[in-house]
C-alpha cells in the first residue's frame, strides 16, 4: 500500500492534484480542503494517501493530514457513503468539526455535504459514534489536531492498531515530548505503545 507521496505539486484540478515523485507523476483524488492546502505548482508536499482498488480500476486518494485520511477510512465503512461522498463531507468539514457532529449526533452539519441527504447523515453519525468516541469536544479539541510529519504519521499508526484518536494523539504527544522534536518514526511508535499501555 502507498502510505504517502513526498515529492512536487505538479499540478491541481477542481478534484485531483498531480504529484512528481522521482520522475513519476501521480494522480491524486482529494478533497477541495486538502488541494487548498497544497503549496504552489513547483513546490515540495508531503500527501498522506489511500489506495482504492476496484475490479476495473486502481485509485490514489490524497489528504493534508493523517486525521483526514483516517476520516476518510472511517467515513466509507458505513454503507452508502463510497470514495466521492466521504471527499465532499472532508470538503466541508475539517476532522475536529466532523469529530464533534457525530459525537453531538449532528447530522444537520454532516447533510451540509454536497450529496448527504438526511438519511445518509444520520447513519454516518449512528454508525461511527463509537469509532470516535474517544475525541475530545470542546476547547480539548484542539489538542486533537495532528501534528504533520513522524508525529501524524505515528498517530495513524496508533489508530490502525485500534486505539482511539484521543489516546493515540495524546500517547504519541507524550513520546514526543519525552524524545524531542525531531525524534523518528520508530522510536515515537514504541515510546508511544509504551506509554498507551500504561
């Protein structure tokens, strides 16, 4: 699987980016959040991705940050919401705002997404209410921001292992503070495991 593609923004669409890695350009899906995101055509960027294989086809989908692609994995678990839907609720809502809807079970915010009826709302919040039951509302919130770099990339870790976003974040920001800012993916992963299981 691709985890992420470090390299140039080659270019931008309404609905993909194009990114250079080594001499190979890769098509990218993502949300109007995400491609707004994006530096300048020319520049370096880090994407986090999601490979989506079908009969007929192989997609890269691609995210500003390790909590939005995780969004994206949670959100087409529930049945009807396919690759195009869970990019137009990522469109409209960032991770903590989409966070805080289903914990408040607000599907009147989720339905702001273009192509989210009533119904299909309130299944999304039903259904992952206990995937996200571990995040923080209110002004704790904002701590569930994941950071970029080894630490986004060692809260995805956490988070494929089955911890929830509250414990990973604040688990791997323990590590972090113990080892450093500049401390590598490895290291932060078992530091944070350790301090998880405590």
């Amino acid at each position: 699987m691709i985890a992420h593609l470090k390299g140039l923004v080659a270019s931008t669409g309404i609905d993909h980016a194009v990114i250079e890695v080594a001499g190979v350009g890769y098509l990218v899906g993502a949300s109007a959040r995400t491609l707004a995101a994006l530096p300048p055509a020319g520049e370096a960027c880090l994407v986090h991705t999601e490979l989506l294989v079908g009969e007929d086809f192989l997609r890269l989908v691609g995210f500003a940050s390790a909590a939005e692609r995780d969004w994206f994995r949670l959100l087409t678990g529930v049945q009807g919401v396919g690759a195009r839907v869970a990019l137009a609720i990522l469109s409209a809502l960032e991770p903590n705002d989409l966070s805080r809807a289903v914990m408040a079970q607000d599907k009147a915010t989720v339905a702001r997404a273009n192509g989210v009826g009533p119904k299909l709302a309130e299944r999304i919040v039903r259904e992952l209410k206990d995937k996200v039951g571990g995040v923080a509302l209110g002004p704790a919130a904002a701590a569930q921001v994941v950071p970029a770099g080894a630490s986004a990339d060692a809260v995805s870790a956490l988070l494929n292992l089955g911890f929830r976003p509250a414990e990973a974040s604040a688990a791997v920001a323990a590590a972090e503070e113990e080892l450093g800012a500049g401390a590598g993916l490895d290291a932060l992963v078992r530091l944070a495991l350790r301090k998880a299981a405590k």
